[in-house]
C-alpha cells in the first residue's frame, strides 16, 4: 500500500489532517513514525503557501514518500490581516494558543461585533522527491468572539464563531468543524492530487 506522511508536529492538526484524509486508500504516517533525524523548517514565508511549500518540499528531500504539509492560520480583518503566517508565536515564539488568544482579545477589545470579521485560512502542500506536485487553499469565513468559549479543538478555535453560527468551533464537535473548516476545504481538493500519485 502507498504512504503519505503528514509533516506537522502539532498533534492536534494532525489528529484532523488523519480525520480529514479518511477514505484514500493509502496508509497516512506522521514525521514521529519514521524515528528519523529530520531538520528543523523555520516559517519565514510571506504567504502561507510559501511556508507549506517550504516545509512540504524540505521534507521530501530526506522522506521517499509522498509528503503532505499544510500552513494555516487567522487573518483578522480589523488588524489588517494579522496574526496571519504568525498565528502560532502571535504572542511571543513559544506561545501557548493561551497566550495568543489572550493577545487577540487584548488588540480586540475595542472593536465592535460588526468589525470582527476573520477568516481561517490553510493552505495544504504535496510534495514527492524533491518536487511540488500542487497546492490546494481552504477558507472559512466568521467572527471573534469577546471571550473564549468551549474546550475542542485548538488554536484560535475557543474565540471563532463560523458564519451563520452563534458558538465557536471549540463548542462544537470535531465532526461539525470537518465538514465546514478551511482545512477540510483544503484536504477535500488535495485528495485527488493525491489519488493521482497512487
Ligand atoms: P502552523 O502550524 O504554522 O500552520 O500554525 C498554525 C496556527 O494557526 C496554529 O498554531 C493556530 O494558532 C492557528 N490555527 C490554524 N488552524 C487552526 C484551526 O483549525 N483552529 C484554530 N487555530 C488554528
């Protein structure tokens, strides 16, 4: 059977991106599997497409299999787009998702219900030997809320409320937030780049 590795260290991504790829009939292993030295890909990207790249395409140099990484974070309209490519060290370089969304709130304090508008946004990237085989973006448009709300997920998830809802994604369940989420978004297109590689 073929392989897939998912390049990430966030375990909770991970245990979405696994979710997410269901159905594919290809054995799904994350970089821990392989018990390898691997280097350490430093995010300097612009663009979250730039850094999924990177990092997609820094592991497939030393990892036969096929790689998939994904870079995702918030793009908050009322901080012209910030945290953006940041959304992991927001607060500082090793920041808690604590840490950042007391540092969200903090900026956001003053701004009203109708300037809260954000959007999540992940872009995944396949990579095979040293080769970009494609890229695929998924978004999901909603609010921040005022205070941190429900205890899934992860992130940023206890403060967005997704469009047309009325809690966070951390007040619903894994499965709802697959269906509607950016990262399914994206994993849903990038399934048939990889169904070709098989
Ligand atoms: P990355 O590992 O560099 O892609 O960082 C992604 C960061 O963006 C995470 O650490 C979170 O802070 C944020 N983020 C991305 N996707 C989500 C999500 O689905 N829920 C909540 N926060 C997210």
């Amino acid at each position: 059977m073929r392989k897939l590795v998912i390049a990430t260290k966030n375990e909770k991504k991970k245990k979405e991106l696994i979710k997410l790829l269901k159905g594919l009939n290809i054995k799904i292993l994350n970089l821990s599997d392989l018990k390898m030295h691997l280097p350490h890909v430093v995010e300097d990207g612009r663009t979250f497409r730039q850094n999924a790249v990177k990092k997609a395409l820094t592991f497939s140099r030393y990892i036969k299999e096929l790689i998939l990484a994904d870079d995702s974070g918030l793009v908050v309209e009322a901080l012209d787009g910030k945290p953006g490519v940041r959304s992991s060290r927001f607060a500082h370089t090793k920041a808690k998702d604590e840490e950042n969304n007391a540092k969200l709130l903090k900026l956001m304090k003053d701004v009203p219900l109708k300037k809260r508008g954000a959007t999540f946004v992940s872009v995944v990237a396949i990579a095979k030997e040293g080769n970009l085989i494609g890229t695929r973006r998924g978004e999901c448009k909603g609010t921040i809320g005022f205070e941190p709300e429900g205890k899934n997920g992860f992130g940023y998830d206890p403060l967005f409320i997704p469009k047309g809802k009325s809690r966070t994604f951390a007040q619903f369940s894994s499965s709802f937030k697959n269906r509607i989420s950016h990262r399914a978004k994206a994993v849903k297109k990038a399934k048939s780049i990889i169904k070709k590689c098989l």
